[in-house]
C-alpha cells in the first residue's frame, strides 16, 4: 500500500528545502559586493586613494573599482601639491583619479581647498602677507582649482580643520585666520561657489563626531554661515578612530540629526579604525563591530548620505606613519583579502536592504 506522506513529513520537506534555498540566498547575496549594495541602499561608499599606487598596483585598482562608488583624493588635492608655486598649477595627479572616477563611474570628492599648514606650502604660509593679498591668493587658488573639477568633482572639503574649542578665539591659527580673521571661511565658501554653483560645498573636521564642545562649535558655525548667506550644503566629520569609546553612536546620531535640522548633509569622510600592535583576532572583530556601528548609525541617519574610509588596504595607510604602536586600521588586509571588517559592513548592507524591502511591502 501507498503511504501517503502526513503534514509532517510535508512539514519537514519544506523546512529542509527553505533551509537549502536560505542557505543559497545567503551565499549568492554575500558575493554582492559593498558597491553594489551601498547603491542599493542609496548611500555613498567610498575610500581616499592615492594616484600613485592606482598606477603600479591591480590589485588596488581592482579592488577599489569593484568596492566603491566615490573616491577622495587623500593628498592630490590639497594646495601644497595642487599649487606648489604662486601661479604654477599641477593638476595631473588629480587628473588621473579624476579620470579613473568617470571610467569607474564613480563619484569623486574634492579633498581639500583650505587647511593649516599641513596641506598649504611655505610660500603660503611664510609669505608677509597684508588681508588683502592673502584673500587674493585664497580667491585665486579657490577659483583655478573649482573651475578646473567643474561638473567632475560633485563635493568639496572647502575648509579643513579650522575649529579649536581650545583656543579663547575658538579657531586653529592658521594663515588663513591669522592674517584674514574668522571671516576667511565665509570667504573660501563664496569663491567655491562663485567657481561652481553646483558644486556641494562641505566643511570637514576631526573630533566633532561626539556631541560636545567641538561638535557645538561646527554647528554654531554652520549655523552662522547660513544665517550670513553662505552657501555650505554638508559637514564632513572624519571619524579616524580606535576599537573602543569614542565616538558613542547615539551621540553620533544626534549630532547627524541636529545638522541634519539645518538642512544639512553628513559624511562620514575619514573612517579608519586603528589597532594598536601586536594586533589580535580579538582586535580584528572589535574592530569590525566599530565599522558595523558607525554604518548602522549613517544608514538610519536619512541625513548622512556618504560613508568613507580613510583608505581601504592595511598596504597603504598614513596610521604606522603617524601613530607609533598603531597599524591595520582597513577593512582589506595587505593582500587585499577582506577582513572582518568587510564582511560586517557587508552584512549591515544587507541587513539594511532586507528592512526596507519589508517595509515597502
Ligand atoms: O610623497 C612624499 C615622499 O616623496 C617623501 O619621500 C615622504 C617622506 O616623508 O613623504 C611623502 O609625502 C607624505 C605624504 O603624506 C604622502 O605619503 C608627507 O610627508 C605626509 O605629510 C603626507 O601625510 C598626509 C597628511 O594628511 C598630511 O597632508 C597623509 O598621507 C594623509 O593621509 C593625511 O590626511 C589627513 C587629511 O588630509 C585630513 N584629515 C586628517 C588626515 C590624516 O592626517
């Protein structure tokens, strides 16, 4: 006689079968790559590059090409290499990613018009300047170069790290402030954007993740500078940071959602999180649950529209060279093997995409 097969035996079949095919979905998902699922899910991904190592390294090509959907000039952009002399402009490395973005598709962002001596050259910074000549060589160089990216570079880092809550003045001393005043970054707004109207301006800074003294201060800037009429569309806040503390993301979410009442965006424009040597196992997954955490904050954050590294490869980073004792701070490693880290903003993407398609049905 013919056994008819009960509800259980039905039952089994269909959780074995939802298991195979949740397995398969699993698998075949987990080959998307981060570029895929960020465009999925709306949001920038994007790492700082440099045309050095795109020229001599595949990998690296490869990888970013495959990864990525914006980069940001970690050093070609700045006023030291852009103008190392008053009036001799080199473009050409910028040029090369900037062409690499177009062949790749990708966004590019321009890193940085104006910073403190670290990205400005000596005849800047040594120069005996009156306020009025220095304002012209800021309107030059602001000019020359926006004009030069028009309709290639979508944002600009128009000012770079010119907040010091420390200071009774509350800024950097810089050139820039020490010769023109405060008011040169109004100044460096406007010639961005007499350059290029359609250009996204940003202004970008360390430390101001938390909410607190410095984070205060950006706003109130941001705030002043929309109340005087000056074109700023985003904040970019750096986020070079290590396994533990600092920055909490709830913190970090309030402090998105005030600028974001401002009608501001965030990016997150420098994420790196460093591991202090000997690196461990137990250092790599702290390590990835920090990525983890600061994506999960920017993708339920509608304001923050970019996620950055600070690189992508352990085989290149500015950490070893600038914090003793520290190293590994990428989500690939030497190899360019994905690391930890890789797979939890894989999964937060996903995990992401999954929410939303629930909630649209
Ligand atoms: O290219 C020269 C090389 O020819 C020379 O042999 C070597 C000797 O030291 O120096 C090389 O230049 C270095 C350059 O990085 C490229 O590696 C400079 O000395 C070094 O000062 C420069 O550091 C950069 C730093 O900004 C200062 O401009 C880092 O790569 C870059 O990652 C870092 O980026 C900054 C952001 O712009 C702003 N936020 C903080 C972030 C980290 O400091």
């Amino acid at each position: 006689m013919k056994r008819i097969p009960t509800p259980s035996i039905f039952l089994s079949f269909l959780i074995i079968f939802c298991g195979i095919w949740h397995t398969y979905a699993d698998q075949s998902d987990s080959t998307a790559s981060l570029r895929e699922l960020a465009g999925k899910c709306d949001l920038y991904i994007g790492a700082a590059v440099t045309p050095e190592r795109m020229q001599r390294d595949s990998q690296y090509r490869e990888t970013l090409a495959r990864e990525f959907n914006l980069i940001t000039a970690e050093n070609v952009m700045k006023f030291h290499i852009l103008q190392p002399q008053r009036g001799k402009f080199n473009f050409a490395p910028a040029d090369q990613l900037v062409e690499f973005a177009r062949e790749q598709n990708m966004v590019q962002r321009g890193h940085s018009l104006i910073w403190h001596h670290m990205g400005t050259p000596d005849w800047v910074t040594k120069g005996d300047w009156t306020r009025e000549e220095l304002i012209e060589v800021m309107r030059e160089h602001i000019h020359t170069v926006v004009r030069h990216f028009k309709g290639k570079v979508k944002y600009w880092d128009v000012v770079n790290e010119a907040i010091d809550p420390e200071k009774s003045h509350g800024f950097h001393e810089s050139v820039w402030y020490r010769i023109i005043g405060a008011d040169y970054i109004d100044l460096a707004f406007q010639f961005a954007h007499e350059a290029d109207p359609d250009v996204l301006l940003c202004y970008n800074d360390f430390g101001g993740e938390r909410l607190g003294k410095k984070s205060d201060a950006i706003f109130e800037l941001a705030k002043g500078m929309q109340k005087r009429g000056i074109p700023i569309h985003g904040v970019g806040l750096q986020m070079h940071i290590r396994t533990h503390g600092y920055p909490e993301p709830e913190d970090l979410k309030a402090n998105i959602a005030r600028l974001g009442e401002l009608g501001l965006q965030t990016q997150i424009t420098e994420l790196d999180v460093r591991l202090q040597e000997p690196v461990t196992q137990e250092k790599i997954e702290r390590q990835a649950e920090r990525y983890q955490e600061i994506l999960q904050v920017c993708l339920e954050s509608p304001t923050c529209t970019a996620y950055i590294l600070w690189g992508f490869t352990d085989k290149s980073s500015w950490i070893p060279g600038f914090f003793k004792g520290y190293n590994d701070a990428l989500i690939f490693n030497r190899e360019y093997q994905p690391k930890p880290a890789y797979f939890s903003i894989q999964r937060t993407l996903m995990n992401h995409l999954q929410k939303e398609n629930v909630r649209s049905h």
